[in-house]
C-alpha cells in the first residue's frame, strides 16, 4: 500500500540532511509511526535508508517495514506543509524455495494487510493530515 498525504506535523530538520542523500526527509514521521505501532503490539526500528526512514517490524525470515520520505513534485503548498509517501513492504531475507514462497505467501499477504489496516488507521485519525491518494497493491516481494 502507497499513501500520500500532506501535512504541517512533521517539518523537514536540517540535521536530516547530513546524514544521507539531500532534501530527503522522514525520520519525524517515522518515529512518530513507530511510537504508534507500538500500540499494535509493535517493536519498532527507525533505520534511516538512501530513500528515506524505514520503520521496520520484523526482520526474518522477511522483511516487514513501512518506508516513510517526502516527496518534492514542484508543486506550491501552502506555507509549512509537506507532501509526505508512506508505503508498506515486504521483502524475502536470503533463500526462499519457490514451495516455501508459495507456503508463505498466504502469511505475507496476512501481515502486510495487517500493516495497511493499522497505517491507514493512524494516518486517518491524525486530523492535521489529509491524504490524497491511497494505492492498495499488497507489496509482497
């Protein structure tokens, strides 16, 4: 699942842009996710990636996360707000046979579905965000 909404909540610091790529934001808005999921049973990670702020939930045998950066588009938004992309993901750690993926991929498709459920949840009840768009493409990779 893709959302992408604008808000005034979680402004760009500056310190962000040291660390990796320039003008690439998101370390806010993923600990801010992450203090939310904890109410969902969670235990968090805040990784900072080349693309932005992963908020990891599991890590074998796959990769459960939710990625979090801003979008720069070239369009005029209102003073102090930001467009901002979360996307759920998740991603085969080392060797799956192909059995064991299909096996698997029931459990995936339950987990990730969890994740959207419980994303699209905290995002929908933050009355400072309003979403524009929402893609549901079960990212199971």
């Amino acid at each position: 699942m893709e959302v992408i909404f604008i808000t005034d909540m979680f402004q760009p610091a500056e310190e962000e842009n040291i660390h990796h790529n320039t003008g690439i934001f998101g370390n806010k808005l993923a600990n801010w996710i992450a203090g939310k999921l904890v109410n969902y049973n969670y235990k968090p990670k805040v990784i900072q990636q080349d693309w932005g702020w992963q908020v990891l939930l599991e890590e074998k045998p796959y990769l459960l996360y939710i990625g979090c950066h801003n979008l720069w588009d070239g369009e005029d938004l209102d003073a102090g707000f930001v467009k901002w992309r979360c996307f759920t993901k998740i991603e085969e750690t080392g060797f799956l046979t192909k059995l064991r993926k299909n096996i698997l991929f029931s459990e995936f498709e339950k987990k990730i579905g969890r994740v959207d459920f419980y994303l699209k949840n905290i995002l929908f009840s933050e009355n400072r965000i309003k979403v524009i768009t929402i893609e549901n493409d079960m990212s199971v990779h």
